[in-house]
C-alpha cells in the first residue's frame, strides 16, 4: 500500500471520506496530536485501527466530532453541568467521556459503558470531521507504546505502507493528548491531565476531581494514556527529579565516556550548564506551553540522534506541567523517581 501525505483542500477531504465510508483509516490532524482516523459506527474499521496501531484491546477510543454535530446521536445522557464545560473548552483539547456507548461501535469503548468525546479546534480537524459528518474515532497516530505524533512526518514514519492516507495540518501547536474527563458522576473527574487544566474546569464548574487508577487490583482502563508504558523514544532513557541536575550531568559524562551519544533534555534555564558540561542539549522551552508543544518532537528526535537520552524533570509541577510530566514520566517508564 501506497502511503499519500496530502494537504488539506477538497480534493483531499474527498478521497479521505472515500477511504473512511469503505472502511479505511485515515491520518488526521488536531491541536494536540495526530489521531488515526476511522468510522465510529464501523466494527471493522475500529478493529482495523486496533490492528493496525497494535493497541491493547482493553485501551478505549476517543469519537471525535465537529463542533455542529448532533452529539444526541451517540450519547443517551448529558450531564447539567456538561453544557457549561463545551461551552468553556470546545472546541478544543477536552475530551469528555459520556454515560452511553449502545450508539457506536462496541469496540470503541471495550465493553465500558461510556464513550469518550471530543471537538477538535483544528481547523484542518473541523474541515475533516464535517466532510465525512460522522464521528471518527481517533487515538494517536503512532505505533503503540511509541512517541505521540505532532507531524504528519511523524505519522509517516510509523504508518508509512500501513494506511492510505495522512491529512498533512502542519505541526500540533498543543503538543499533548487532550485533557480526559469523566463526566459521569455529580462532578467532573479527571482520567488523563493534558492542557485544560483541574484548575481551569473548577473555575467554570466548582468541584473537579482526579482520578487514581488502581489497574493492580484488576481496575479497568477508563481512559487512553492510563496504560503504564507509553509514548516511549526507541531509545535508552534516564530520568532525574529536578533537584538531581548535577547528578544528571555527571551521568551524562559517564556514559558519554564509554562511547555512548547521549542527549540531555532540559528546560531552557539550565542550557548554559549543560553546554558547559560538553554535552548535547534539547530545549524543553521556557514556560509549560513551550514544554507541552515539544515534548513529542523532542522524543522522536533523541531516538535519531543519540544512544541514550537524559532527561531532567522541569521544576513547575502544576497546571499544564501536570499533563506534561505524566507524559515524561511514562516515556521514560520511570516509577521511582522520588520527590
């Protein structure tokens, strides 16, 4: 199979809901990242994106829609105060996960009794979800376990022979997946931090909670992003706390010394030190957005050019850093990282 990167006009859109109403996916592009594409309502499409991705079939799909779409289409409940979260975040990188799931696809949200929703603000999204004018389920556009995509690039790499074709919408400008809420109780929870923050759904709400999955105890996952190893560089990995920089570098130089290329990535302020330790640096940024945006770039970047990558924990922990370090943390696989 021939694999076409395409930008967004309308002969493209055409061919995509072609490929979407014959049951093929589609790469796509949103805010965040960019999702694989296929029909809700389609039992072998859904399927096919499992397949394909190499998903654990007990990691449930987001339905994304466009922002005029009748949502009582797919969903039987709609909580009261669910109309004041749209009308504060949608479009845009909030995923909320409804008390329905008999009108889509059974597969969409592995024998849960809810499904995810979101309203992409991409305007490349927008333009795709209304020319097919059905929900398109959508995880992230990378092999499972693998760094999430921000280009279509990077979807190529991953996808290159495996799907017909990419929706090309530049590069995500979010950079992390969107925030998961579990609207299915008296008040918000949140099931996966990303760039609306707790903080900012309490503002409009009053009460948000957050939510701990206990998967030893046999938990089922509520959300994508839960699983434990995820979004994981081909490559070596380190992680230190914030307070362990000069340790950092120190085993930098170490494995540096026995021949290995090892990459630091770290926030803008320690840059000058890292370069003073002879040793090659990847710009975290300087504020939360900044991090959120390069995150993913940066991991798919390390694993081509170095052996091993160090990373240092950026010292803002809260609001967007949470969504942001849940990713970093995850990448690294690092369960122990005291603080």
């Amino acid at each position: 199979m021939q694999t076409k990167i395409e930008t967004i006009n309308a002969e493209s859109l055409r061919y995509a809901k072609e490929i979407i109403f014959s049951g093929g996916v589609v790469g796509m592009p949103t805010e965040t990242v960019y999702g694989l594409g296929g029909n809700a309502f389609d039992d072998a499409a859904v399927q096919k994106i499992f397949a394909v991705k190499g998903r654990p079939a007990d990691n449930p799909l987001i339905a994304h829609i466009h922002k005029d779409y009748d949502l009582s289409k797919i969903i039987d409940y709609d909580p009261p105060y669910a109309k004041a979260l749209r009308e504060a975040f949608l479009p845009g990188p909030l995923t909320l996960v409804y008390p329905s799931t008999d009108k889509v696809s059974k597969f969409v949200s592995c024998g849960l009794k809810t499904l995810a929703v979101r309203v992409p603000s991409h305007e490349g999204a927008q333009a795709f979800l209304r020319a097919v004018d059905i929900p398109i389920v959508a995880p992230s556009a990378n092999l499972s376990k693998h760094v999430s995509p921000t280009s279509a690039k990077h979807v190529y790499d991953d996808f290159a022979g495996k799907i017909p074709l990419i929706l090309d919408g530049g590069e995500s400008e979010g950079g992390i997946e969107s925030t998961v809420c579990d609207i299915t109780g008296e008040f918000p929870v949140i099931l996966r931090p990303g760039l609306i923050t707790k903080e900012m759904i309490e503002a409009v709400v009053g009460t948000c909670g957050e939510y701990a999955p206990n998967l030893a105890a046999g938990e089922r996952v509520k959300s994508p992003g839960v699983l434990y190893k995820h979004y994981s560089p081909r490559c070596q990995t380190r992680l230190f706390a914030d307070r362990e920089v000069l340790d950092a570098i120190a085993y930098a130089k170490q494995e540096n010394g026995k021949g290995k290329r090892v990459c630091v990535l770290a926030e803008e302020s320690l840059g000058g030190q890292i370069r003073e330790a002879g040793l090659a640096w990847l710009n975290f940024g300087g504020n939360e957005r900044e991090m959120a945006a390069r995150l993913y770039a940066l991991l798919r970047e390390a694993e081509s050019v170095c052996d091993e990558l160090v990373a240092i924990e950026p010292k803002k922990k809260d609001g967007v850093m949470k969504g942001v370090l849940n990713r970093l943390k995850k990448a690294c696989n690092s369960q122990d990282i005291p603080h």
